[in-house]
C-alpha cells in the first residue's frame, strides 16, 4: 500500500512539474486558437491585439508586447500596471494605467458612424481622465489602389 501512495505522490509532482514548464513556455501560445475570419473586426482584430497586449494573456510573456507596443506609438506610461479590456464602452480596446488611457478603434470594412469617436472620449472622461492623458489610436486598412 506505500508504494501505490508513493506512486501516486510521485505521479502528483510530475505533473505539477510539467504543468510549471507549459506555463513558462512560449509553446503553449497557439495564434490560431484565437484567430476567426479575416475581416472580422472584433472576433479576429481586435480579439488578436487584445491577446498580444494583455501581459496576462496566454502567450506567457508578461507585458513584453505592450511595451514595444507603447514604444513604437510613442506612448510613454507612468508605471505598466494596466487594466485591458475588449468592447468595453463599445471601444474596441481600452487600455488603463492611471493617469492614461489609451482607446484603439479598429475599422476594417465600414466607416465612422454616429460621432463614436466622440463618444469614446466623453466615455473616458467620465471615467475621469484628462484630455491631456487620453490618446486615441485609429486603425483601418490600407488600401493603396
């Protein structure tokens, strides 16, 4: 009976162990588990940026992506303990690190309808940022013909 209960201890740390490794390994991130069709604006875009910015997302890389992301915008924050979110306040991504915000609009095949942009910001102020530490980032396909 103590071997099965050595066994069974044994087995328990095994996998405890090889559950740590796939945590830690950038193995474990699959893009197309997240992926939908290629002009789906929320499920596929936006869904796809959310999970590369979100340092708690499944790729295990912490906030790596956020951070080249913010530096090739030329956005600098205070500190990266930040909040995101997808389709919060009908904006798309939303992203919250006191005293900045920052909305990423994402437009795929459709236009700006009914003064949303507008609508974004007067979101977030309510919130209660500043105008000085709101940025808003546009994104759409380039269509050179």
């Amino acid at each position: 009976m103590n071997n099965l209960k050595n066994l069974f201890s044994q087995l328990q740390l095994f996998e405890l162990k090889y559950q740590k490794i796939e945590e830690a390994s950038i193995n474990s991130f699959n893009i197309f588990s997240i992926l939908r069709k290629s002009n789906d604006e929320v499920n596929l875009h936006s869904q796809f940026i959310y999970e590369l910015l979100n340092p708690s997302a499944s790729h295990k890389q912490g906030s790596i992506f956020l951070e080249l992301f913010l530096k090739e915008i030329n956005i600098e924050l205070k500190n990266l303990d930040v909040t995101i979110y997808k389709e919060k306040f009908n904006i798309d991504i939303l992203i919250e690190s006191k005293p900045n915000a920052i909305i990423i609009e994402n437009k795929i095949d459709t236009q700006d309808h009914s003064n949303q942009l507008s609508g974004y910001l007067n979101s977030i102020k309510k919130r209660g940022y500043k105008d000085k530490n709101i940025s808003l980032l546009y994104l759409t396909r380039v269509n050179p013909f």
